[in-house]
C-alpha cells in the first residue's frame, strides 16, 4: 500500500510540474528567423500570471475599429464584451457591460440589420451593446468583389485560428519587405515573410533556397501616425502592431484571464493536497512497512 502511495505522490508532483511549465512556455522557441515574435517589449498576457493591459486594449480597439475593420470584420463579438470584466472598456461602476455608457456610445456608432415589425420589411437600426459587430459585407461575394477577389477573414479569432496567435498578428502587420529577386507576385498580390504560403511554383531560383512566406492581397495596412491615440501614445507602426495584436488575442479569447487565475488556484491546491496526503501518510504508515 505504501508504495502505492508514494507512486501516486509521485505522478501528482509530475503532474503539476508539467502544467506549471505547460502555463509558462512561451508560444514559440528560439530560434527559426521567420517564427511570428512578440514586439521586443513583449506582451503583458504572456505566460501564466500574464494579463492584458486594459490601455492597450483600448488602443488596440481604436486600430481594428478605423483601420482593419474597413475590409474585416468580427461577427462573433458582442458589443457588451468591450465592457466585461477585463475588457478594454470595463468599468467596475457598471457591473452590467449593458449599462456601460462608452459600450453604448461605440454600438450607437455601427448599423445592425433589423425588421419592421409592422411591415416586415428589412431596415437598419443603431446597434445596442447586445448586438454582435456586423459584417462588413454582405455576403462573401461582396467582400471578393470589394478586395480585388480576395475575402478579409473574420478576425474575432483570428489568434486561435492562426499559429502563433498574437505573435503572428504582429509579424504578419510588421514584416512586409521587399519581393525577393526571382519570386513572381501577381498584381496586387503583396510578399510577406509570415504569410503561410507555398512559393515555389512562383519561384524562378534556386529551388534549395525557396523564399519562406507567402503572398495576400492586403497591402501593408499600416505607418506611422495612422491614427490617434487618446491617451498621447505615440501611433508608430510597431505599436499599433502590438496594440491590435493584444486587442485580437484578448477578443479571441475574453475570459483567457480568469483561467489562468482559476488554473494556477488549480495547482496550488494540488500541491497543498498533496502535501497534505503526504504528512497522512508518514503519520498512518511510518514504520508499518
């Protein structure tokens, strides 16, 4: 029985080491040059006591609302997120995101699609907080039609369809250089280092050195002083990288915070309980065996 016991002490110990690691390693090793990397400050929701930074999450909403959300939208987010807990609009005064009068001021600026219910036909109203984010299109064709044949994906999880999550939004936005010498790029096609892609069809080098990356439609969306910032940031292009990154990852996944609190609680009680189980068993069974 005894070494029954002490196996499973064991195997609980292992257990909560591999999670805590599991929490603390980074999205990506070092090393391999075109990996999606974080800005070189980094990001604050990094690792398992990580959490998001609400000035930057605010930023980052200015980003995607005046520059991405002209081709891309983000139907599965509700209004009312922007003013939950940990949000980039939450405010502990109004515990309904609901009530919040910044979410309502933001939704009263977008048009949902809606019917008359006196005559059934389809009109257009101001958004309340609990109406998602429209579509910028209408339909797929219309977004093909309107970006040269290219459809701008969804991006309200953008981060958990991508690897590299945030890490990738910003490489991507940040990374555009120069066609390499002998890559053809189609019109209106732009080369990008993290693009996932297959490029050698469409190059005329040496077929051992195939340039990484691969070619989209979006141009480099953003430069310096695009935009404003309210609170006096100054708007380079990597900050606005970073800030929209941080905002689609928090938007990809809103409660990501409590989680990490809720699984390190987790852990902590693992390692009590097995602290606990352990002093048990030296008291029942010391010298029994």
């Amino acid at each position: 029985m005894s070494a029954i016991m002490t196996k499973g002490l064991k195997a609980l110990g292992l257990a909560a080491i591999a999670a805590t690691l599991a929490l603390s390693a980074p999205a990506f090793a070092a090393g391999g040059a075109k990996h999606p990397h974080a800005p070189k400050e980094g990001f604050s929701f990094e690792g398992p006591f990580g959490t998001f930074d609400q000035g930057q999450l605010q930023r980052g909403y200015k980003v995607f609302r005046e520059v991405c959300s002209n081709c891309h939208s983000a139907t599965l987010m509700s209004f009312r997120n922007l003013g939950q807990k940990g949000g980039p609009f939450y405010d502990e005064k109004y515990k309904n995101p609901n009530d919040n009068p910044v979410v309502k001021q933001i939704a009263s600026e977008f048009e949902v699609p809606d019917v008359d219910t006196d005559t059934g036909d389809a009109i257009t109203r101001p958004a309340t907080p609990s109406d998602h984010f429209p579509a910028k299109f209408a339909n797929t064709y219309a977004a093909a039609a309107s970006n040269g044949g290219a459809i701008p994906p969804d991006l309200s999880v953008i981060t958990k369809a991508r690897h590299g999550g945030a890490r990738y939004v910003y490489s991507l936005l940040t990374g555009y250089v120069g066609t390499p010498k002998g890559l053809t790029v189609n019109e209106g096609q732009h080369y990008n280092p993290y693009m996932a892609g297959d490029l050698h069809s469409a190059w005329k080098g040496d077929p051992k050195h195939v340039p990484p990356g691969g070619v989209l439609a979006m141009a480099p969306p953003l430069k310096d002083d695009l935009v404003t910032y309210d609170d006096g940031t100054k708007a380079t292009t990597h900050q606005m990288a970073a800030d929209v990154a941080a905002f689609l990852e928090w938007a990809g996944d809103p409660h990501a915070t409590l989680r990490k609190k809720t699984g390190v609680g987790v852990l902590i009680y693992l390692l009590l309980f097995a602290g606990v189980t352990y002093a048990a068993y030296r008291k029942l069974w010391h010298g029994k065996h």
